[in-house]
C-alpha cells in the first residue's frame, strides 16, 4: 500500500492544529520505507510531523524536488535533530537561486551547501536520468522542455561562473510509485512544466500515469493554460490531482468542472492511499 500525508502547505484544510506556511512537504509510507518528499521552508514541518505522530527519526531517505527554500529550506531543521540517511537532488542543486524584480534579487536558495552533508555524515545522491530509490520507486531527472505553452517565469535566475542566468531548473525532480491503479507521480512545483514532466515520467518508465499529486505551479498562470494543462493529463490518463503548495485556485476549480479526473486539496494533516 502507498500512503501520501502533507506535512506542509500554504494553507490549512482539516487540522487547524498545524502551522501553514509558503512551502510543500510530504511523507511517503511505500513497500516498507519512510521517505519524505520536500522539508518546507521551516522546523514548522517538524512540528505538524510530530503533532502527526509521523516518526521522521526513521528516515530512509528524502527526496528534495528542487533547491527553492520553500522545498528544501527546512531540511537543515530535520538534519539537526535527527539522522538523515541519505538525500537525492537533482544535478545543480546547489547553485544560488535568486528571483529577480523591484531593482534587487531575492536568494530563494535552500540555505546549506555540501559540507554541511558531509558534516552530518549523509549520503548524497544526485540523479541523472532515472534512478530506484527502492523497487517500485524512481527519482527521476532530466525534462525536456517540449511543449510551448509551459514556459518559465523571467524573473527566476541560478548564478553560474558566467553571472546570473535563467534558470532552467535542471536541478528539478520528481518521484514516481508504482501503484496497482497505475504511476503515482509526486511532484514539488513542476518548474519544467507538469505537462513535460508527465510525458517524460511515462516516456521514461513506459507506464501510465495515474495521479499527480504535489505543486503544479499554476497559480498566476492564464486561464488558457490552465484548461490546456488539465486536457494534456486527462489525454495522458491521469485520474487524481492531489493540488498543493502552487498549483492555484484556477487550476483546482477546473477540475472541479471536469467528469474524467477528480481532485482533491491536500493540507497539513491530509493523506491519500492507493492500492
């Protein structure tokens, strides 16, 4: 059985308990391993865990979908308190992220470098291409960029030896669960484009598609790319969208409208389970 809980969100569903802040946490219970999907921006994650009763001490291993403090800023928290076996990015992670705007850049980076891994004695894992994270489960990198309508906000930027540069976020992954109903793909906010993501996941693995749950980066996006999203997944046969983090209220009521794909808001607290 898999078992999705939200650690952290922008906002508060069921459990009025929690803390919400601007960020995207899960953890993951799959064929015997605990894993965690993104650490949100703060300890705040910690604390909902504990209140949880979610034993993140456990850890098999955490999946960081990018380096934006949003996902990645708390597992400097989770790392000072507790043993971390293992942590897989995407390849340049640890490039400085910055958002550029009003005469000033924003660091939007995650606030800890290699040293600090190599401090905590953690074993990192950088992911090129595909990679099994344990049978049934697959961190995967690498999402051409094919469909014109999923582009890039200007204002994200990575500092690279030539200065400040578009970011492309190469560094973006996500993972992939075999479940009996099909793929259940977690994503953190799907800067390469959800759509692109989903078509190089199946592409890659040969398997279809059956939920998308995590961020899909939809929130300030047109009304046009909204619908033409939630088209190209029901083509791929996507069944549940599991919103989160940045998907955006446009995005969650479109699928409200639709018969062939159902979805569902996934606060702190909020789980789903497959199989």
């Amino acid at each position: 059985m898999l078992r999705i809980m939200s650690l952290m969100d922008d906002m508060l569903t069921g459990r009025k308990d929690l803390f919400c802040e601007h960020g995207l946490s899960m953890q993951i219970t799959y064929g015997g391993k605990n894993i965690l999907f993104d650490c949100g921006s703060s300890e705040k994650t910690l604390y909902n865990a504990q209140k949880l009763g979610t034993d993140l001490s456990k850890l098999d291993a955490v999946v960081l979908s990018h380096s934006h403090y949003d996902h990645a800023g708390g597992f400097r928290y989770l790392a000072e308190r507790y043993p971390v076996r293992r942590v897989y990015t995407g390849p340049g992670f640890f490039e400085p992220k910055y958002s550029e705007g009003e005469g000033c850049c924003r660091n939007l980076s995650a606030g800890f470098d290699r040293a600090f891994l190599e401090e905590k004695g953690i074993e990192y894992c950088p992911v090129a291409g595909v990679e099994m994270l344990c049978p049934g489960a697959s961190v995967i990198s690498g999402f051409p960029r094919m469909e014109c309508m999923e582009t890039i906000p200007k204002r994200y930027v990575h500092l690279t030896d030539g200065g400040l540069v578009p970011d492309d976020f190469r560094d973006e992954i996500c993972l992939a669960l075999e479940t009996q109903e099909g793929l259940v793909l977690l994503v953190g906010c799907a800067h390469p484009g959800i759509v692109n993501m989903a078509k190089q996941v199946r592409a890659l693995l040969g398997k279809p598609i059956h939920a998308v749950i995590g961020g899909i980066h939809l929130a300030k996006a047109e009304p046009c790319r909204v619908e033409w999203t939630v088209d190209e997944l029901e083509k791929l046969g996507v069944k549940l969208l599991g919103f989160g983090h940045c998907s955006g209220d446009c995005a969650e009521a479109a699928v409200r409208a639709r018969e062939g794909v159902s979805g569902c808001h996934l606060g702190p607290g909020d789980c789903v389970l497959f199989g």
